[in-house]
C-alpha cells in the first residue's frame, strides 16, 4: 500500500513495574505454560524509578507484527512472546463472538501490531527487567485489543515473575494445581499504600550480566537438586501464610527475617544444582555480612537482603533506620562517586556514623564493590500514559528517534 494511504494506527501506551520476589519462584512443573512448583510472593517496586513503557500500535495498513526492544528491531518469533499474543487476540475474539458491543470489530482483530518497549534502568544492571517487560507487553496489548480482566495468566506465559507486575504492592502468585494452568495466578495481598514506611534500595553490585539466565537455571535445579523439592514441598508453604501475615500485620521483624532466610534458600537451592550455580559474589556476601552485622549491633532486625539471579542486593528497610543504613553502605563500600549520582531515586537524608557502630560492624571496607543504590518504595501496578507526546511509536508506527 502506498505510504500517502496508510491508515493512521491506533496507538496505546503503558507502563509497568519490576518486583522483587521474598519468596521466592524457582522451578517449573510445566515449561511451555510456566507453572511453578511452589507458590511465590514478591513487592512492587515503583515505577518513578524502574519500569517499562511500551507502545502497541495496529493498523490495517501493517502487514507483519513486528518489534523494537530499547532501540533494536528484535525477532517477534519468539515462543513466549508468541503465547502472549496468541493468547490476547484469543481472548479478544471471544469478547467479540460472545456479542460485546464494546469490543474491536472483526477487522481489528486481525490487524497487526507493531510493539516498541524500552526501560528506565540499564538491563545489563541485572535487574529483573523480564518481569516488567512482559507485564508491560500484555497490558498493552490488552488496552489495544480491548481484552479486560485477568492478566496475570497470560503475562505468566512470558515470564512467570512477570504475572507479579501485573499488580502494585505485596503479590502472591498462587501456584495452582490444574494442568491447564487456569489457577496459577497473581493476587495482591496488599496495595501499595499499606505500608508507607517500607523502603527499598536496590544496590547495583555489578553491571555484568549474569552468567546462567533464571530459565535455564531453574531447568538444571529442578532436574538435579533435592533441596529445591523439599524447599517446594515442605518449606514455601508454611513461609507463604508466614509471609502473608507479617505483611498484612507490618510486622517488619518477621518480613526481614523471612526475606532473608527465603533468599538464602533459594541461594542454596543454587549451590545444590549439579552442576552449582553461582549467583552471589564477594560483594554479596559483603553485603550480607553488613546486614547481619547491623542488625546484631542494635539487637533487633532492621534491615533485610534478598537477591535473584545475579549479585545485586536488594535491600528492604523502615523509613527511620533508613539514611543511616545508607550511610553505612557508603562507608563499607567507598566509590568514586560516593557523593554525586551515587544514589539514584528517592531523595535520603543525610546522617552521621558513630566510631561505635562502624567499629561494632567491624568488616574491611570494600572500594568500588557497588557502582550505585537506587533509592525507591512500594509501587502501583501498570498504568495507561494518557499523554500522547510519550507514545514511543510515531503516527507511521515507526519508532520515534528518541528511543
Ligand atoms: C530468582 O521469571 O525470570 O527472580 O519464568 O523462566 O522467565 P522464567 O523465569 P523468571 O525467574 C525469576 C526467578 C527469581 C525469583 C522470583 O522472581 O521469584
């Protein structure tokens, strides 16, 4: 068709958030339709400091789907994506069979799209950026092709974690028991107004990427690890109701304490693969001696650790130990840039070290080991972006040249 006759497409954009699992999702019953075999529970982080947008246009004017993935056209082939497509125009044609007047005539059914999705933060930081992105994806293509209610099932197909991001504040993602996968979805626990107090910070450890992809990872375990099917049948169950409670009652003491233990499970789960994965470094573990430290010096638990597959901590603390443990941070991890842009996102306020408390952690300072923390909280889940100057695709459903 001649480009003066191309009908204009019919944009949407979106956003959507990472989430950080305290219990964690390691081992699949099911590859093809990503079902777990223990049940997860994460929080969103939010959006003001890491997310995905992504723009979806269709028109009948597009005769192929096609893709861009921060600023590179990428193969749109791929299975799991495919499963997300498939899935939402499946979804699509049965609102529209089943004579809903609101949905897309038969003609946009068919159309193609076009999908433009970039992030906020670096992907090689190693944060979990799978899960907001295919999040992202669905909810865009949701909003496009007129499909309402659940998600999360579909956004499981891409990633499991991802069926997470489908909601702001404390997720559980139910692992189900139905071989169809019908049952295995996300539900909030708590919105992200809950608790206001949690704070978040992500320390960027390493701008590597990580060696063993979680996929693949999470293969070998579950092929060769015992630990991981006791930890699955013996050990999440109990620590799910655990979870939940401590979260609904903001009992941080005992939110830390499983955070913690769960993320050193899943850790050990690693090491007990055959062949071992190694996910944590030495600033890991310098990380998690600090925490260990910090929390014996006062004689209560104030700060928690987890991490995913790579050597970034994650670290979950209340508002009013915040700044100092920042400044704790800092001085056990000297870097160049321990002033200017060494911590990105929500504003800490500055704070003093006694001789005391640094003599009382006692480790040798690390230089360099983080490159930066990521300040943020609790957030809200995706989000339709009303503005159409942020559209990332333009009027000839093309990407725009800032992306
Ligand atoms: C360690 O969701 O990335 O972050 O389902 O194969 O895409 P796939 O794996 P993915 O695994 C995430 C694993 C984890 C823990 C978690 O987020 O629960």
């Amino acid at each position: 068709m001649p480009q003066d006759k191309m009908e204009k497409p019919y944009l949407v954009t979106c956003t959507a958030p990472v989430n950080i699992a305290v219990i964690k999702y390691w081992g699949k019953r099911n590859e093809e339709l990503i079902l777990p075999i223990n049940s997860s529970l994460s929080v969103t982080l939010h959006q003001d400091q890491l997310k995905t947008t992504t723009t979806v246009a269709t028109s009948k004017s597009f005769h192929e789907d096609r893709l861009w993935l921060n600023g590179k056209e990428e193969d749109i082939n791929h299975p799991r994506l495919q499963s997300c497509l498939r899935e939402i125009r499946r979804l699509a044609r049965k609102r529209h069979n089943d004579g809903d007047p609101d949905s897309s005539d038969s003609t946009g059914l068919s159309q193609k799209v076009r999908i433009c999705s970039v992030n906020n933060f670096p992907t090689a930081a190693g944060l979990a950026s799978s899960a907001a992105g295919y999040a992202c994806l669905v909810y865009s293509l949701a909003q496009a092709f007129g499909v309402e209610g659940e998600l999360s099932a579909i956004a499981r197909q891409g990633s499991g974690s991802a069926c997470r991001s489908i909601y702001g504040g404390f997720v559980q993602w139910i692992m189900g028991n139905k071989d169809d996968g019908k049952d295995s979805l996300a539900q909030q626990v708590e919105p992200e107004t809950h608790w206001p107090e949690l704070r978040i910070f992500v320390l960027v450890a390493s701008a590597e990427r990580k060696p063993i992809g979680s996929t693949s990872g999470m293969q070998t375990s579950v092929q060769t690890s015992r630990l991981l099917k006791h930890r699955a049948e013996s050990v999440v169950p109990s620590r799910m109701v655990e979870m939940i409670e401590a979260v609904r009652r903001k009992d941080f003491p005992a939110f830390a304490e499983l955070t913690m233990k769960d993320s050193n499970q899943f850790h050990a789960t690693c090491l007990d693969t055959y062949p071992p994965i190694f996910y944590l470094n030495s600033v890991s573990q310098q990380v998690i001696h600090l925490v260990h430290r910090y929390n014996k010096y006062y004689g209560e638990t104030r700060v928690a650790y987890s991490f995913d597959a790579g050597p970034n901590a994650v670290i979950f603390t209340l508002q009013e130990y915040a700044s100092e443990f920042v400044r704790v941070v800092q001085h056990f991890f000297p870097s160049d840039t321990n002033g200017e842009g060494f911590i990105k996102g929500l504003p800490v306020k500055s704070a003093t070290l006694s001789e005391e408390l640094k003599q009382g952690i006692g480790l040798e300072p690390m230089p360099k080991g983080i490159n930066y923390i990521i300040s943020t909280k609790a957030g809200p889940g995706p989000r339709v972006v009303e503005d159409s100057s942020q559209h990332l695709l333009s009027s000839e459903g093309l990407p725009k040249k800032t992306v």
